[in-house]
C-alpha cells in the first residue's frame, strides 16, 4: 500500500508575487507533491490554507501517513484548533516534514516546545549542504555535499531542542552555519525538519532537495496503528495492579468524589 502523503502549503506567495509564481505555476505545494508522484510508493495531495480548516480535517489527517508544511507569511492564520489537531496525530504516530520557514510554524513551535528562532538573511548566496551521517535513511542516494546557487541564509544559534540526529549541516556563501536536517521523536510520530526551501529560488526543483523529501517521507513512516488516545492519561486503581499491592499513605483522589475516580 501506497504512502500517504497529505502536502500542505501556505498558497500566499504564489497568489501575490509573480516571481514565485513564475518558478512555481501551480504552488509550490504541488511542485511538492508532482516529485513524490514520480515514486510508485507514494500517493501525494495537497491542501492549503485557504481552503475549509486548512484542508487538514480529522477525516484528512486519519487518512495521512505523513504530513509536510509550507509556511512562511501567515503563521498566525492557522487556527489554533487544526494546529492542535495536527500535534495529536502526530503524537498518535502520524510523521510531519516542516520545509524552510516551517520552523516557525505554530505546529513545529507546540512540537518543538521552544521558540525555534534562528538568524537569517536574504541575499540569493549559495548553500552548501554536508551530510553529516552516510548511512541514515533520509540521506540516502545523496553525495557527500550537494550546493543551492541561490538561497536564504539561516543562521546558527537556531532555538530548538538537540534533535535525535543532525542529518544535514549547512555553510552559507557569508560565512554562517546551520543544522539543516534535524529528526525527533514526538509520541508516536517521527518528526523531520529540512532547511531549504525560499519561495523566490527554484530549490524545489532542484534533484537531490526532492530526494531529501522522498527519503524523509519514506523514514517519517509510520505503518503502525495510529493510537487512538495518544494524550489519554488514565488512572489505574489498586485492585488493577499488575501485582498485588496493599493501598498506604493518604489519598488526594476519592472514590465517590466530584471530579475524581
């Protein structure tokens, strides 16, 4: 069976500047979604944030495997409730690739638990990026460094928690550093954060960023049953124990109490 991928874009620069609109005609959600296409294992759609609760219902979301995010000039047009929607399929094991500006989307920052700020600068300097683990899946058919001619600069330090793994470094044409490619671990659900991506460059385009998110879609994966109540934190009286254990010391919690079990 197929991977279900659900890309979701932002669908703002697009519509409003004709530069992004030259490089990328139909959004670059579906310059996106066209490059996994191209892989028999994968079955990508996209959805923006125009559309009904940004596209990302809890029918969509039981019915993604992995989700990618594209955002960058309308964070706070999220609505809180879909991004709290997007965080509990993660922590039931849906996987989630946020791309570039990303990192300061309101579903990466409540993931993340941190500001994940960063320094940047935009110039259309080259980047350079390093694979700093041969052997990880995500870098998989890659060379050893890969160039962007024209790119954002991000810049260390970048405010996010140490990550699993650092897949990917970047140097930039001015002299900075960046982790690029970071992993973690949120519940259930595999977590990946890749770097490139500004809207007035072709990156999408370029081979070796579409193999990154091939590559991430295919580690992000999750072929496990979704948990049903990934935040459910249930009680677990005395007489259920494991073993048997005689009940000491006072209670907080009464049976017969409002509120309590």
């Amino acid at each position: 069976m197929a991977i279900r991928v659900t890309v979701w874009g932002e669908n703002v620069h697009e519509r409003e500047n004709k530069v992004v609109a030259g490089i990328y005609p139909n959004g670059m959600h579906t310059a996106i979604a066209d490059a996994l296409n191209g892989d028999a294992g994968i079955a990508a759609s996209t959805v923006t944030l125009q559309d009904p609760e940004h596209g990302l219902t809890a029918q969509k979301l039981a019915e993604t495997d992995v989700l990618i995010w594209w955002g960058h000039a309308a964070h706070g047009d999220v609505a809180d409730e879909v991004v709290e929607r997007v965080c509990n399929a993660v922590w039931s094991g849906m996987g989630a690739i946020f791309l570039h500006s990303a990192h300061f989307a309101k579903p990466f920052k409540r993931l993340m638990g941190a500001p994940c700020n960063l320094t940047w600068r935009e110039a259309g300097e080259r980047e350079r990026i390093w694979l700093t683990s041969r052997n990880h899946p995500i870098a998989a058919g890659l060379p050893d460094h890969f160039e962007l001619e024209n790119e954002e600069m991000y810049g260390e330090p970048f405010g996010v928690p140490e990550p699993m793994e650092t897949v990917f470094v970047s140097w930039f044409q001015g002299g900075e550093v960046f982790r690029s490619g970071l992993t973690y671990k949120r519940g259930a659900g595999s977590v990946f954060y890749f770097r490139p991506g500004h809207e007035t460059y072709p990156t999408y385009h370029n081979a070796h960023v579409q193999r990154v998110i091939l590559n991430a879609v295919k580690w992000a994966h999750n072929p496990a049953t979704r948990l049903a109540e990934a935040s459910a934190a249930p009680n677990v009286p005395v007489d259920q124990a494991l073993e048997p254990i005689e009940e000491r010391g006072p209670r907080l919690h009464h049976d017969g109490e409002e509120g309590f079990r």
